[in-house]
C-alpha cells in the first residue's frame, strides 16, 4: 500500500510539478497559461509558508509584464 504522504509535502509536490509544466509552457511561448500557472505556484508557496522569491517575482515580471 502506497504511504500516506502529510499534507504539507504532497503541496511541495504539486508546486514542483507545476513549476516543471510552467518552464514548459514558457518554452513553447504559452504566457497567458504560464501566467496562470505562476498564480498557482504562488498560492502554494503562500499556504507552504515559503515566500517567492525576489528573484522569481522579477523574472516573471520581466518575462510577462514588460512592453
């Protein structure tokens, strides 16, 4: 039987997936979903009390939002 997983690490899961899947989505020039995506992986970072980092904000923000 698989083994129970606590909930904190099966969010980090899912995080780290759709981190693989927005680096994806960028690579084959799908912002709007990738924008999407990022929402998401900031909700989890938000309940997983792990803060984006400046960094992350900022690449985004240079990639999506410049003109």
């Amino acid at each position: 039987m698989a083994e129970k997983l606590p909930n904190q690490e099966l969010l980090r899961m899912v995080r780290d997936a759709l981190r693989d899947q927005l680096a994806i989505l960028d690579r084959i020039g799908e912002a709007e979903a990738a924008i999407e995506i990022n929402s998401g992986i900031e909700i989890l970072n938000d309940r997983l009390g792990e803060a984006t980092s400046v960094e992350e904000i900022e690449r985004m923000q240079r990639r999506y939002l410049t003109d």
